[in-house]
C-alpha cells in the first residue's frame, strides 16, 4: 500500500493517495506503523496548499514521539530560543559537527525526519516555529548524533538568525556550517542533502556577505542536485531564484 501511494502520489492522481492511505491508517495495529503514511498525508496536504493541516498533522504525530510545541508562540519566545541558539553554537565549526557519532537512536531518527517536515512547512505558513523547531534539531543533534536531516536543522537555525534578529553575519556563519558539512560528503548523499535544503529560501545571508555571482553557482548546483534526486518542485524553486 506504501508504494502505490507513493506511485499515486508521483502521478497526482490524489483521490486514489487518500483512499490508500485511509486503507493504511484504519488497519496499522501500531502508531509506528502509520509513520509513513502520515508523512505521506502531510506532503500531499502541503502539495495542495495546505500548510496548515500539514503543520497540525506534524505537531500531532512529533507530540507522539515526545516533542511537544505550544500552539501560540509569541515573538519574544523566539527571540529566547535564539539567544540560547547563540550560546549553544558559540564557537563551533562544521569539524566539530563532523566529528559526532551517526545517529542511531530509532526514535530520535524518526523525530528528526518530522522534525525536518514541519521545518519545510513552516517557513511558508508559520515563520514562528522555525526557531523553536530548528533549534531543538540541533540540541538533538548534539547529543545523540548527526543525521541527514540535521543539515536541515543547523541551515535554518542559521535562517532564524538572519531573518528574525538580523544577524545577518552570524546566520550567514551557521548556514554556512550546513552547506561545508554537504560537500564533505560523498558525491550521491551529497545531491541527498543539497536537495533537502532546496525547499528553503536560505540566500540572504549569502547575496549579503558572497560575492552575487558565487550565488548563482550555488542555485545552479542545488538545482543540479534536485533533479538527480527526482525533487522538481525544489528544483524549479532554484531555477526561480
């Protein structure tokens, strides 16, 4: 049923993803079995401009896996979150990232793909979790190890800075952190993890501080790693930019 909804899904053929995953959610004997098929009802609501039924979907199912955020988040929270952000990275380098253990916790892993979901819908319907969100992608990071998905959390921490402090310097630092971490990897989980934070809109800090032209390259090489992962939404977003 998980691979006809993904084939369903990649012909838009969209009734047929809901009966399926209706057919998934109703007969799964345990939550961890409906995982993927919640994450597939998230990427379809948010594909149909449902961002918001796709934020709620993510906080529902990251409040199972023990990751509870509030529903009113108020701009001085997030400003507290950031300021603890910049104590928590002081100082720290992309070796340092480097240097941690993989990841090999299943809940931690599971909370961190969803994690990396509500990120992504965030950043167009509701700019305020991204503090929050990305910050804890790190502190999980930090003390249970790197994951993919954590490049995710360290660039749009690095985003969270740029736009809701204007430390343009300091955010351009850690997203550049996110960035150097990917091209040390080998050359297919490189286009992996380049296309993961295609869907974020992560330029300002670099068409402040880059050269204009060396921002060309970087879209041109995001938009290069998207289309050998199969992302064309991303990738298009690139070509946009």
């Amino acid at each position: 049923f998980e691979l006809s909804v993904e084939i369903c899904f990649m012909d838009g053929n969209t009734s047929s993803v809901l009966s399926r995953l209706n057919q998934i959610l109703s007969n799964a004997t345990s939550f961890e079995d409906t995982l993927n098929a919640r994450s597939f009802l998230m990427n379809l609501l948010a594909a149909s401009g449902k961002y918001e039924d796709a934020i709620a979907q993510c906080i529902g199912v990251l409040s199972n896996l023990g990751e509870v955020f509030p529903s009113d988040i108020s701009s001085d929270d997030g400003m507290k979150v950031i300021e603890n952000s910049r104590a928590l990275l002081r100082g720290i380098t992309k070796d340092q990232f480097m240097l941690l253990p993989k990841m090999t916790n299943p809940l931690k892993l599971k909370t961190m793909k969803f994690l990396a979901l509500l990120c992504s819908y965030s950043h167009v319907s509701r700019t305020s979790l991204i503090p929050l969100v990305s910050y804890r992608m790190v502190e999980l990071t930090l003390h249970f190890g790197f994951t993919d998905d954590s490049v995710v959390g360290i660039a749009m921490l690095g985003y969270s800075f740029t736009t809701a402090t204007n430390d343009i310097r300091e955010g351009y630092r850690i997203t550049k952190i996110a960035t150097l971490i990917i091209e040390e990897e080998s050359s297919i989980n490189e286009h992996t993890l380049r296309a993961k934070l295609a869907r974020f809109p992560l330029g300002r800090g670099r068409y402040c501080v880059e050269p204009f032209q060396s921002n060309r390259l970087y879209y041109i090489d995001m938009y290069k790693s998207c289309m050998a992962t199969g992302d064309v939404e991303s990738a298009i977003n690139c070509a946009y930019h």
